[in-house]
C-alpha cells in the first residue's frame, strides 16, 4: 500500500515537473506567449485524460504490480527522451514553424507520452488498491490515490517554480526526473517479485 501510494505521489509530482518546464523549453523557441502555455496545458490534459483511460482499461484486464512498476520504468523513459528532443528535435524544427502553432505541434510531439504514461498509474494503483483491500470499496481506494497524487502534484508544482528551475538548468531537472522515475520502477519490481501474497503480480 504505501509502496503504490508513494509511487502516485511521485507520479502526480513528475507530470508537474514536466508540465511547468515544458513551457521553459519552449520559451526561447516561441515565447512565454498565450500559445505557449495554452499549448503545453491543453496537450498535456488531453494526454492525462487518455492515460486514465488506458490505464484504467489496462488494469481492469491485467491488474497486476508488476505491470504497475513497468509502467513507471516507461514512463522515466519517456521522460528522458525529452531531454533528446530538447537537444536535438526542438532546435531543428522550431524555427520552421509559427509562433502560434509551433508550440501545440511541439507539445504534442514532446510531452504528450511522458503525461500519458505518467497518467496511466492512478487507475493501475486505484485498481491494485481496491485488490488488496476489496472490504474498503472503490471509493476509499479512489480517494487515497487521487488525495496523494494531488499531493505530489502541489509539491510538483511549487517545488519546479521555488526550487528546481531557479537552482538547477533545465536538462539536469528532466535527467533527474526520468532517471528517479526509472530508478522508482525497478525497485518496486524488484520488491514486488520479494512479496508475491501482498499484491496480485502475476504476468
């Protein structure tokens, strides 16, 4: 229980991280204009809404721990690749396009994935939860998981405005968030194989 809970928090923190510094990405490329903000907002809870989607589908079928902290490993990956296409992707094509839809081509080319995986644990863990505790219901599972993914969410965001962006550059905040993310991931693969009789786990 904790191990899932930790990990939504974490996960409700990534996509804040990434949401607030996708627009600094794209700020030297489009501007901090009304299109860049609105871009990255828009793609980004238009892939939060397929990523419940899928996630949910995906649990309901296979509810498994296993697949839950694989989904986190991808997700890091995801993740990092965006420092790939800040380096590479987003220097070549930006100054081809508009400033006004440069920035909705570029968000959804960039942070669409990373969102959507990141996405996709709450149902997965809400689902997990549910399992292991099915006497509690569905809402208690729900509210746990969405109470600590908005926390980490608030934590997300100010933590990127007050502290990330101000101290570290923009590469080493995606490096870090991909490379926890992954690291998060294998741990809890690692510990789900040590406790099969808590979660279902199975393949």
């Amino acid at each position: 229980k904790l191990g899932l809970l930790l990990s939504v928090t974490l996960a409700g923190m990534a996509v804040l991280i990434v949401e607030i510094t996708a627009t600094r990405m794209l700020a030297p490329f489009f501007g901090n204009s009304i299109f860049t903000i609105s871009s990255v907002i828009g793609i980004v809870l238009a892939a939060l809404g397929l990523g419940y989607y899928l996630g949910g589908s995906l649990a309901d079928r296979k509810p498994s721990a296993v697949r839950f902290f694989s989904l986190i490993v991808v997700a890091g990956f995801s993740v990092l690749l965006l420092q790939f296409f800040n380096a590479i992707l987003l220097p070549g094509i930006a100054y081809k396009l508009s400033l006004v839809n440069g920035p909705l081509i570029v968000s959804l080319l960039m942070f669409f994935l990373p969102a959507m995986f990141l996405a996709m644990l709450s149902p997965f863990a809400i689902t997990l939860l549910h399992a292991r505790a099915p006497d509690r219901g569905v809402g208690n599972a729900s509210g746990l998981v969405f109470f600590w993914s908005t926390l980490g969410s608030i934590a997300g965001s100010l933590g990127t405005g007050f502290l990330l962006i101000p101290h570290w550059g923009i590469g080493s905040i995606i490096v870090g968030v991909g490379s926890g993310l992954v690291l998060l991931g294998g741990v809890g693969l690692v510990m789900t194989r040590k406790v099969p009789k808590i979660l279902p786990v199975g393949l």
